[in-house]
C-alpha cells in the first residue's frame, strides 16, 4: 500500500518569494516546524492508502488531466494561519483556487473514469501551501502577525502523482509520476 496524493507544485520563482517572507517569521515562531522547500506543493486530490495494482490508472488518469487541461497561472496573496478559525496549526500561503477548478474537475472526472472505486473529495478547493506546522493548536490571538499582501504569481508546469511516508519528524514525500501540461494558459 502506498499513501498518495495529486499536487501541483511550486514554482521557483514563487518558492523564492515565499523564502524571503517566511525567513521574517521564523524567529517568532520557534514552536514551529517550518516544512523543507522541496515539500511544497498544492494538492488537488487525496488518495489515502492505495494497492499499487491501481498506480497505472492513476498515472493514466493525471497524464489525460495534463494533455486537456492549460497550464494554470496561480498567485499567492498572503500567507494566513490554517485552518480558518480562532486557532491555529499551520502557517499557509494562500491565494485563489479559481484558476485551479478546471483542472480539479477534469482531474476528478478521468479517475472516476478508470472505475478505480475511489473516494474523491469534492469540496470546494482552496489554494494553500503547508509551509509550517505548530507542535500544539495554537489560539491565533497569541500568534504574530502575518504579512497580509504578497503577490508571487507564475504558471505551473506539471501536474505530480506522490507518495507521502509519514515519519516521525513529519512527511516525507516522493514523486511516483508526472505529466507536463501541454496547453499554455
């Protein structure tokens, strides 16, 4: 059994922005395990655990996800504490899911096509990427302030197929697949 998820990844050049920002917090939050760059992702899907017998259908499905679907351009506008709420566990950088609803749609559409019996989530998607995870739930009220406005936008490229393996100093995450986008937006 492999525990997996669909991302997108984080471009450099938006990486690089939330480098610069994050690196302001850090001192104030020495609770917090800040999560490595390469760790970076948006996940557009949920698998759970998963026989390795249904990889290929799932490979097939993001490979089709990636020829239909336009690069999408994605902006991060600030960086909040997650989830929403009077208390926190995470440090997010955020921004609209919009451009990002074509893709998941079609994304949800080709896996239910490969009769894989899956439980997809289909909630309303938002745009946030993990970049911190406190020790403790932490009221927000006693948390630093966050930089309100950032605005790192760029395409993504590709669309990943991981696996995640929970280790006792958090997740560690590998590439199973990946499918370039082959449309521009």
């Amino acid at each position: 059994m492999k525990r997996l998820f669909i991302a997108l990844p984080i471009p450099d050049s938006i990486a690089d922005t939330l480098d610069e920002n994050i690196a302001v917090i850090k001192a104030r939050l020495p609770f917090a395990r800040f999560a490595p760059r390469e760790n970076w992702h948006i996940t557009m899907q949920f698998l759970g655990d998963q026989p390795e017998n249904i990889l290929q259908p799932i490979q097939r499905a993001i490979a089709k996800t990636a020829a239909r679907c336009a690069s999408p351009a994605i902006t991060i506008r600030s960086l909040r504490y997650g989830p929403p709420g009077s208390s926190a566990r995470m440090v997010w950088a955020v921004g609209s899911a919009a451009p990002l609803v074509s893709v998941r749609d079609m994304l949800i559409r080709l896996l239910n096509d490969e009769h894989l019996g899956l439980r997809l989530d289909e909630r309303p998607l938002k745009l946030h990427v993990t970049l911190a995870r406190f020790q403790k739930i932490m009221p927000v009220a006693q948390l630093p302030t966050l930089k309100e406005s950032i605005d790192a936008q760029d395409t993504i490229p590709e669309i990943l197929l991981m696996e995640s393996r929970l280790m006792s100093w958090g997740s560690e995450y590998s590439c199973i697949a990946q499918a370039d986008f082959t449309k521009q937006s």
